[in-house]
C-alpha cells in the first residue's frame, strides 16, 4: 500500500524506544474503527461509519450480513433494516459499501445512514461493536478517520487539516477558502515550490562533487536567479497564507479608555446589538463582555472592558486589573477618547502603558457633539507600531464603517483576494521559516563559492520545512497534536 511505504520512509525514528513506539502505532493505526460521523442532536440522519483497516473485507462481508441482513453491492445504496443481535430491526436507512481503496479512509468502509436520533444512533453504534468484537473493532479516536486517510495517501496534511478548518469555519469566506485547501490548491503551491528547490539542489549538489566547477557554477546554471524566483514565489504564498490564517484565527480588538469615553457604545454599534450596558454614570463597565464580529468574513472578537482611571472601589479595581490584561493579549487596541476633550494627560499616561509593538488605534469619539467631522489620520507611532486616529460618533454611527476600515487594513486584509487558503499558524511558521533560510541561502551566494555547501544545506532546511506543510517528513507528536482536535467520527 503506498500509504505504508510514505510512513515508512517519512517517519523512521532514530532510537529504540522510538523504533518499538513506531510500530505499535502502524499496528494501531490499521485497528478496525467505528464512530457517529454525524454531530451530537437530533437531525433527520445520522450516519455511522466503519473504517476496517487491517480486518478488510474478510470482516466487512460478515458484519454487513450481521447488521443488514445481506450482501451490498460496492458502492449501491441499499434500503436495509439495521440488525440487533436478535435479527429485529433498530432502525431503518441506507447501507453503503466501499470496498478500499475507494473510500474517504482508502480502507474498506461500510455506512449506515439511520435516523438522526442520539438514543437510536447510539444502539446501533453499539450494534456495530458488539458485532465487530471478534476482529476488534473499537471506537474511533478523534479525526482518526482523516489521519487513516492522510496515512493512505487520499489526503496530505494540509488537506487534512483543511477538513476540519471547513467544519469549523465559521464565516463564508473561511468556508470557501477551506475548501480551496482541501481541494489541494495550498498543496500545489508548496509542491510547486519544493520542486523548483529540489532541481536547484540537484544542481548545487552535482557542483559540490566537482569542486573545481564550483566557481563558474553559480553563473552558468543562473542559481542566483534562480533563487530569487523561489523567494518571490513563497513570498506570494506567504501573503495568501496569511490573508487565510487571519480569516480562521481572527483577530482581538480591545476597547480602551477612560470611564464614560464610550466604549460599550461603540462595541454595540460595532456589532449592532445592545450587548453592552451603556449609562451616562462612569464606570458603568465592571466585567468585561466580548463579542465575535465579522467584517468581511474576518472574525473580529472585539473586547468591550472597564474604564481606566484611579478608584478605591474594590470590584472596579478587579475590572481595571482585567482591562489591563486583555490590552497585553490584543492584537490591536482601540485607544477611546472623548472629542470633545481631546488627548488629555490621563489619556497619556495610560497610553504610555500600552505595550510595544501593539497596533494602536486612536478613536475620538463623540465627534457629534463637536464640530470635528468623521474621518482617518495616520500617526507616527512609537517605533515601527501602527498608530492612526479614527474620528466618529458611536451614537449616530457616522465614521464607523472607517474603524472597520482601518482594522481590516491593520490585518493585513486585501479586499477581493479570490486565491486565499485557509491556512493556520503551523503553516506560516514553517513558510516563514523557508523564508529565512532562502535569505541565507541568498547570502552564501553573494559570497561566492566558498559558502556553496551552506548554500546547499540552507536549500535542503527550506525543503524540509515546506514538506512538513503537506506532511512528507513531519514528527508523529505534531500528527498526535494536530488529529486530536478533530471531531469524533472524522
Ligand atoms: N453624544 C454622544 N454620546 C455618546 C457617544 N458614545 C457614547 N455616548 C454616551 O456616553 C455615555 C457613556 O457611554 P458608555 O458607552 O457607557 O461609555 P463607556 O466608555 O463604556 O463607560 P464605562 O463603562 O463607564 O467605562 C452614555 O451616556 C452614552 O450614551 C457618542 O458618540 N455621542
Ligand atoms: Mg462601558
């Protein structure tokens, strides 16, 4: 099975206790495997699926007979009763019978699309594994059914991944960028990139042979140039790799300022609900209340907290010390101030406390009640931080839509991008990494020949982390990790 042999090859562990630890799980990764495939709840099916692994069909006829009574033709869909262990009919459905390797495991895989019903799935789950004791199946762990798939070449690790991101998403673009991955568009990408730095080692590795070539070779065979397409390249994917992870992870936005600036009021009309409570009494926010918005399809959680400002009210005091914990975890922070007061020094002083490095977004609110008119100014901020000031009225929403401007621009969002993937923070680590040991790369050339085997290594790192992208080399503890957060019966 090709599955086997790219295990083999990808995973060999170095030591002994890794080597015996290597082939208990192949053994348990060919276990016979059954689960619900359908969510938790009532619904008008629900369907269980049995993966048989090693059992194969040898199990498969048998337990088709038990359950339904009959043979199934590969692939039919048959109206059947679903069989308890007195021959009298649980439930009623469809059977399907996938003979491997043409099913969503690449094993061969029986399903029983019943009633939606928890207590009547349930039975016929444990239906299923009483009936299968003998050639030991047993429930299926979380995303086991994608790691089977993954294991038996159906899916790489990206497109893997990708399957449980679209379960997942929870907007339409996160929906449709989900399926370009699992679809194998990000897959292609790095593919096409791992071979144009495979042919370029080829030619490096062949001069490292024939020393006395080296010097000519980085001209003749245009590594230079060569090099600065793959660079220009990844960084392309790099950026629509970003533009994905920021549609799946989204990002924090947390509402500061002093009491009475304005900050429920703004998350309100931000998310359109009365969600906050909203007083002319300062300190009216004790407890902090988060809502997820979505602006273009980008999850925003905007974090609406308490106002900033000396107190000896104990519970305020508590919500003050939490406002100054969600400004060190935000990815942007909404810096709230009354129009008609301006930066005032308490402004400052709790500006100075901002952390580093924070995009920061200064908001004159209240502009109704001035002459100030809605609109967006850049500021210079400390360092390299992005500092802006949004002038609007959280009251009559005039300027709002440019806040929602300027957070999307501070994403990083291109409106209209079509080739997203959705990808996740595992993946821009190793683009990134790939990146960085292209600038070397890039480096020992400029210096000549002599850096030609580090030239050489540095190509050979890059490759290494694009393969763990789709999976070709990646360590069993990153698949444990990665297939555990995977619902049951996918
Ligand atoms: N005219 C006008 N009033 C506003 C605007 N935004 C908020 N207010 C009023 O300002 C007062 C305080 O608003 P809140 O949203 O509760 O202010 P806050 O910053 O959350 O206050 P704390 O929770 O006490 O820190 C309320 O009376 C609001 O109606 C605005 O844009 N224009
Ligand atoms: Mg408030």
């Amino acid at each position: 099975m090709p599955g086997v042999r790219r295990t083999v090859r990808a995973r060999f562990p170095a030591d002994f206790s890794r080597f015996l630890a290597f082939f208990t799980m192949l053994a348990t990764d060919s276990d016979p495997i059954v689960a619900i495939a359908t969510a938790p709840g009532r619904g008008g099916i629900g369907v269980v699926r049995i993966s048989f692994g090693r059992a194969g069909e040898a199990a498969a006829q048998p337990m088709m007979q038990a359950l339904t009574g009959q043979t199934l033709a590969p692939r039919h869909a048959s109206y059947v009763p679903f069989l308890d262990d007195g021959g009298n009919a649980l439930d009623r459905g469809i059977a399907l019978y996938f003979p491997a390797p043409h099913s969503y495991t690449g094993e061969h895989v029986l399903e029983l699309q019943g009633h939606g019903g928890p207590i009547v799935l349930q039975l016929i789950l444990q239906r299923c594994i009483d009936a299968g004791r003998a050639f030991g199946l047993r429930l299926a762990e979380p995303g086991e059914f994608t790691r089977r798939a993954f294991l038996n070449d159906k899916l790489d690790l990206a497109q893997a991944e990708a399957v449980a991101d679209l379960i997942e998403a929870s907007t339409e673009a996160a929906v449709r960028s989900a399926g370009r991955s699992l679809e194998g568009a990000f897959s292609r990408d790095i593919h096409a990139l791992v071979e144009e730095v495979i042919t370029l080692r080829m030619l490096v590795e062949a001069t490292l042979d024939f020393p006395e070539e080296e010097i000519d070779f980085l001209e003749a065979a245009d590594a230079r140039g060569k090099l600065a397409r793959i660079r220009e390249r990844l960084a392309l994917v790099l950026s629509e790799a970003r533009q994905g992870a920021l549609l799946r992870e989204g990002l924090s936005v947390v509402l500061a300022g002093q009491p009475n600036v304005g900050k429920s009021s703004l998350l309100n009309a931000l998310a359109g609900a009365e969600l906050a409570i909203v007083t002319p009494i300062a300190g009216t926010t004790r407890d902090k209340v988060a809502q997820t918005i979505q602006v273009e399809g980008i999850p925003l959680h905007v974090i609406d907290t308490a106002g900033l400002r000396e107190t000896e009210d104990e519970v305020e005091k508590i919500g003050i010390e939490r406002t100054w914990g969600e400004i060190q975890r935000a990815d942007v922070v909404l810096h709230l101030l009354d129009a008609r007061s301006g930066v005032t020094r308490d402004d400052e002083s709790i500006a100075a406390r901002f952390p580093s490095g924070v995009p920061i977004v200064r908001v004159l609110n209240k502009t109704d009640l001035t002459d100030v008119a809605p609109g967006v100014i850049g500021l210079n901020g400390i360092g390299d931080a992005d500092l802006c000031e949004v002038r609007l009225s959280a009251k009559t929403g005039n300027g709002i839509h440019l806040l929602r401007g300027e957070l999307l621009r501070i994403a990083g969002w291109q409106a209209g991008a079509e080739s997203v993937y959705l990808a996740r923070e595992r993946h821009l680590i190793a683009l990134r990494a790939a990146q960085e040991n292209l600038r070397l790369a890039a480096e020992h050339a400029d210096q000549n020949s002599q850096a030609l085997d580090l030239f050489a290594e540095e190509l050979r790192l890059a490759q290494e982390q694009l393969n763990s992208i789709t999976g070709e080399f990646t360590s069993d503890d990153l698949l444990g990790v990665i297939f555990s957060r995977f619902c049951i019966g996918k």
